[in-house]
C-alpha cells in the first residue's frame, strides 16, 4: 500500500506542469501572459487562420490579447493578381480579433519577400518603370488600409530594407526600379489611405551596431523630410547562444531617442545558433530539444524580459512570432526540415520552463 501511495504520489508531481497553468488560472483567475503583463504592455502572436480553430484557438484567447497575421496580410497572399485580392484568410484573422476584443497589427505592405511577381513586370515580362511600380504600391496599399480602417490599429509599412552587408539598402528589386524613393512613398500611401493608423518600420538585427546606424540613418533621414513614420518594429529573432544584456538596452534606447513608439514584433529564441544561408538538414544532425538548450532558453527568455520591463515606458507591444513549438516558422528557416523549440509553449500547448521565467517578479515569488 505504501508504494502505491509513493507511486501515485511521483505521477502526481510528473501531472503538475502540465496543469500548473489551469490551476493556477483557477486560484486567482489570471488567465495568461495578457494579464500578467497587464501592467507593462499588451502581449501579442502572430497567427495563421489554421490557429484560429481547435486548441490553438484556446490558447491564443487564454494567453494573448494582440494578435498579427503571420502572412496572410503580406503582399503576395492578400493580392496574387493584379486584378485580384485574396481577402479571406486576412478577414477571418480580422473577425477572430474583433470576436475577442484583441488588438491587431496589420504586416506588411512593402516587402522584398512574398511580393507578387506580377508588380514588378508588365504584360511583356520586362521590368515595369519607377512611376508604374509606385502606382501599384500605392494601389495595393490603398486597397489593403480601406478595407480594414477602424479594424487594424497599427501597420508594418516597410519591412527589411536595410542591408544585411556593407551595402546600406538591400538591392531588391523595390530599390533597382524605384531607388530610395519608394521607402517614403509607402508611408505616405498608408497615412493617406488611413490617418489614425500607426505606421512602423519593422527590421531584424536590429540590435547589431552596424546596421542599427544604417537603421536610425534613414529614419532620421525620413523624419526629417516630414514622411509620417510613427515607430520602428524591432523584430527580436533572438537565440540562446548570443548576449544581449548590452546592445539590446542599447538599441531601445536609441530608437527611442527619435520619438518613434517602439514594438517588438516577432519575438522568439532559437535553440541553434544563427546560420546565413538556406540549407538542408544533416541525416546525422539532431533537433531534440535537449536539458542543455532548456537551460540556456531559460536564461535567454529571462534576461530579455527583464529588459523588455525595465523599459516598459518605451515598449508598446510585444508579439511572439507564432503561438507555440507545434509550429514555427524556425522549424524550416534556415535549416529545411528541422524542428525548433523557440516559444514560451511546447508542442501540445503547454507552459514551457521559459513561460515562469518570464513573469513579472511578484507573479514568480507568489507561484
């Protein structure tokens, strides 16, 4: 009788985390991340419209109250053709948002990536001029900001421009038809088209020196010439292997320094360290999330959070990229068809080491 009472006692304990959450939810009627940092800033995901029925549907409304369309507002899903737009898995993340009276930022309107390659080409195949190029930009973002005014407070407008190497603007084909130009042009279209929404630049590495510079060099440059630039998105595609404790202070700080709201709007922590380049994944290489790489997230998830807290006056939103490990989009960038463990819930939806950690301090000394 006694090792049965040990034995139901040690499965017991194994049971607790999975249902610490619920109980804890239960005790004291906090629901998630949404009230813990009810204090702080709204915390968002970023979400696809398979998210937005079965479990994911309940974690997402548990835990969250921001949410952004991972990619269905991009340019290439929501406007394949130039006579058509794919309104429907946008609208339904718009319907789920105003469902459960939660926030949403639209991403994003101009991009080098998932851009249609009919923009960019007239009806011969050949590169379309500058003035073309601009009408259609202005288009597509007229289009995208009517239809949701009211229902999307705030925009990723531009996205990723800066360059990665010693160039200062990424050579897509945005840059080789319009120059510079079309940077300004597309935040002008977007206030146009809807005034009350606020208009981001979004970038990652954007806590690395160099391109930080380049960076807040064309916002300045932008804020100078009036173009209606009202924050700057910082991405926050971190991983357990770099240090953040000085360049990440550094960079809010920075960023702040030029009156833009700041947001961080694609957070999650690599359990591998960055690579450049695509590449497929070694029969020998394995993607088990290890004691080891639990511990560094742990540490990694940790000291972020208490940055993001200290700085809870110049941060307006945090948004995780995805909802859980189920399913990211780190399991095939870079590395094709490796799995990765990057949030705060593992792959059934439950709390992960790193969601304790991240609390605010008087929700961890009371739990």
């Amino acid at each position: 009788m006694v090792c049965r009472k040990i034995l139901l006692a040690a499965l017991c304990l194994a049971i607790i985390p999975c249902f610490h959450l619920a109980a804890q939810d239960a005790a004291t009627g906090v629901q998630g991340l949404k009230e813990y940092y009810a204090r702080y800033f709204p915390i968002g995901a970023a979400v696809t419209p398979w998210n937005l029925r079965g479990p994911d549907s309940l974690l997402i409304t548990q835990q969250f109250n921001s949410l952004t369309a991972e990619n269905a507002m991009k340019m290439g899903p929501i406007h394949p053709q130039e006579n058509r737009y794919n309104w429907g898995p946008a609208d339904s993340i718009v319907a789920f948002a105003e469902k459960h009276h939660m926030r949403l930022r639209g991403h994003t309107l101009c991009w080098h990536n998932q851009a249609p390659a009919w923009i960019f080409r007239d009806s011969t195949g050949a590169l379309v001029t500058k003035e073309v190029l601009l009408q259609r930009l202005k288009d597509h973002i007229t289009a995208v900001l009517t239809r949701y005014k009211g229902k999307i407070y705030a925009w990723d407008v531009v996205n990723e421009v800066i360059a990665d190497d010693t160039s200062f603007y990424r050579n897509s084909l945005w840059y080789q038809i319009c120059g510079e130009d079309y940077i300004a042009k597309a935040f002008e279209f977007a206030h146009a088209a809807d005034p009350d929404a606020l208009l981001f630049y979004n970038d990652y590495n954007t806590e690395h020196p160099a391109k930080r510079k380049k960076i807040i060099a064309m916002l300045k440059k932008l804020l100078a010439a009036g173009v209606p630039v009202h924050g700057m998105g910082l991405q926050g595609h971190y991983n357990i292997y770099e240090d953040l404790t000085k360049e990440l202070p550094a960079s809010i700080e920075q960023y702040a320094a030029l009156g833009l709201k700041l947001q961080v709007t694609e957070l999650d922590v690599s359990v591998y360290p960055s690579e450049n380049g695509r590449r497929q994944k070694r029969p020998d290489e394995p993607d088990v999330f290890t004691p080891d790489m639990e511990a560094k997230q742990v540490k990694q998830y940790r000291t972020i959070f208490e940055i993001f807290r200290r700085y809870k006056d110049k941060l307006s939103s945090i948004t995780f990229w995805n909802v859980s490990d189920r399913r990211t989009w780190l399991d095939n960038f870079p590395v094709v068809g490796r799995k990765n463990y990057p949030l705060l819930f593992d792959r059934d939806n439950k709390p992960k080491k790193a969601f304790w950690t991240v609390l605010p301090e008087e929700y961890r000394d009371a739990l």
